[in-house]
C-alpha cells in the first residue's frame, strides 16, 4: 500500500472518529443517563482526535509533504538487500 492510500485512510478514519463522537454525544443527551457528562466528555475527545486527525493528514497531503514510494513488506526487503551484496 502506498503512502498516498494510507493518508486518504487517515482522512476517512478521523472523519469516523468525528462521527462516532458526535453518536456519543447524542446518545448520551437523549438517553438521560445518570454520567452523562462523562460520557459527553468521552465524545468530545473522540471528536478532537478525528477532527485533528483528518486536518493534519489533509493538510499534508495537500502540501505533498510526504515521499512517493510503495511500502515493501519485510521479505521484499531482504532479498533487495541480498542481492546487492551479491
């Protein structure tokens, strides 16, 4: 997987993250609980966490602010490696 799929991925898990706060959040108010707080406070941190999640990957996709390479997986690499020392 590249890294320009994984920023998209990024992106799309804080906007999840965002979305399952503001759930929380929701949940919370209607269902009259007695930690309501609690669990408000719980969501919010899930929405900050999204919400900072998301800009600062977008921010930096944006910029380009990342290399262009393809991610190899560990038995890729060692046999790269043996055969430059061939």
């Amino acid at each position: 997987m590249n890294i320009k799929t994984r920023l998209y991925l990024r992106i799309i898990i804080g906007a999840y993250l965002v979305y399952l706060g503001a759930t929380v959040i929701r949940g919370a108010v209607t269902d009259k609980i007695s930690h309501a707080f609690l669990v408000a406070s719980a969501g919010a941190v899930f929405i900050v966490f999204g919400v900072c999640m998301a800009v600062l990957t977008a921010r930096r996709l944006y910029k380009g602010d990342y290399e262009e390479t393809d991610l190899k997986e560990d038995g890729d690499e060692e046999e790269e490696n043996t055969d430059k020392l061939e």
